[in-house]
C-alpha cells in the first residue's frame, strides 16, 4: 500500500483497506483473505482514459510470481497465480471491482517487512509503471516511453517481415507485454502483445474490443491512430481504414525505428 500510495499519487490512488476480518461479499462461508491481513485494496476508480491503470494490472499479472501475488481481482476480472497460464478471466462475484484493484498475496510475500515489499516492488515494477503514471484527464494523451532497445534500423520499404518482427517483438518485451521468443513470427502472442499494447496507450478500449490474438481491421485501426499521433502515418495523405497496407506497415517501420535506443 505504501508503495501504491507512492506511485499512484497522481492519479489520487488511496487505502481502501488491508485488513479486515468478514466474509467475502455475496457469501456468508467464505472469509475473505482481508481476514487474513493478506489482501490489499488499491482504491482507484477503473476509467478507460487511465491507461496507466490498466498497464499497472498487467504488470502484477506479469510480475505476480516475483511480487509473490496469488490472485487479483480488477474490473470484471480476475487472475490466478495457480492458473497463471490462462491469463486473466471474467469475473463474475458480487462486486466488479471496477473502484478499486484486489490483490492477493501468499504468506511468504505478505510475511514480508513493508521496507522490503517497496524495495522488491521498486525493483520489480520501476520503469514500467511508476516511471510512466501521470494524470491523465479526457485530454491527456498516453504516455510513451523510449525504451531501450537493440534491433537494427529497420527498412522502410512496406513490408512486414521477419526484421520488422523481431523489433516489434524485442519493443514488446522491453514494456512488458511479450516474453516469448523473438522469433519474428507474427502469431498469436504477438498480436495479443499488439492489441495489449495499444490498449495500454488508449487505442483498442476494452468496451468495444476484445485482445484475441487476431489481427483485424480493429487492431489495424488502432494501430493506425496511434501512428497518426506520433506522426509516422501522414492522415493528409492516407486514410485510417483499418488495413495493413504498405503505408501503414512503413509508418510502423518508421516509429519502430524511433524506438531503438537511440
Ligand atoms: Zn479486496
């Protein structure tokens, strides 16, 4: 919570309570690991324009064995430390947990001094989260961050090949949302990454697409606005139509090659 407070201060993220001995809502059996004095509620009211918000639940999901988090409950989802392959699900209990974040800890990790936990929690998430929150109101655009890289300057001639790929692949895993192989395959994973990533920036929102893995006109379009915005994608000239073209793909290739630790 210290930590939370901390990074989320900006965004006027408060306590919503650690501990406290009842039963989990909607069920009179169950006690709720609040009980326990091992689950932390970060309040903060779910938006669509907070990306920031989004990106910091993703990144417990993909810190949760590191932090030592079993369980987190955000916005009509939940995840699973013991099904931690499957990602994240709907979650259908009482509360949607659209104001506030739910996060559960084993005993190792909720055992641990509060001075160790912020350590653990500056070296695990620094950079990819408390670097990047700032408040964001309707007009604030999302924040982009140059991450350091290492590819070659790619080609700009239109056609996404391996390369172009790989350095898509390589800026994935450099902001957390790829960890598979860069492989230059542009598959399934990949395109989960794609479709995360721009919804992290405010470009794919979860009420009106899903992240499926399947590159379509959505994905494209979103893709397309975001490079309109960082004005690799000249909308005087092309059109956003949602297709991945060869102007399109040398936009990409252009703003790639602006993030290659240069
Ligand atoms: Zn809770």
């Amino acid at each position: 919570m210290s930590w939370f407070l901390a990074a989320f201060k900006d965004l006027n993220g408060r306590n919503s309570g650690i501990y406290n001995c009842r039963a989990v809502r909607g069920s009179t059996r169950t006690t709720s690991l609040h009980g326990e004095g091992r689950a932390v509620d970060f309040g903060l009211k779910y938006a669509e324009d907070i990306p920031a918000y989004d990106r910091f639940a993703e990144q417990l999901r993909l810190n949760s064995a590191e932090l030592g988090i079993q369980c987190i409950i955000f916005n009509r989802k939940i995840f699973s430390g013991g099904y931690e392959s499957k990602g994240w699900h709907r979650y259908t209990g009482v509360n949607p947990h659209t104001d506030h974040l739910h996060v559960e800890f084993s005993w190792s990790a909720a055992r641990r001094s509060v001075d160790d936990t912020v350590a653990l929690w500056e070296k695990e998430l620094r950079g990819k989260t408390t670097g990047v929150v700032k408040p964001q109101g309707n007009t604030a655009k999302p924040a982009v961050e140059k991450f350091p890289t290492d590819y070659k300057d790619l080609a700009v001639d239109g056609v996404f090949g391996k390369q172009s790929v790989k350095a898509f692949q390589i800026l994935m895993r450099a902001v957390g949302y790829y960890n598979r192989a860069v492989d230059g395959d542009f598959g399934y994973y990949t395109v989960i990454a794609l479709q995360k990533w721009l919804r992290g920036l405010g470009y794919y929102p979860s009420s009106k697409y899903v992240i499926d893995g399947k590159a379509g006109r959505a994905t494209y379009k979103a893709l397309q606005q975001f490079l309109a915005k960082k004005k690799t994608l000249d909308t005087r000239k092309w059109l956003i139509d949602g297709k991945f073209g060869k102007e399109t793909i040398k936009a990409f290739q252009r703003y790639l090659n602006t993030q290659n630790g240069k």
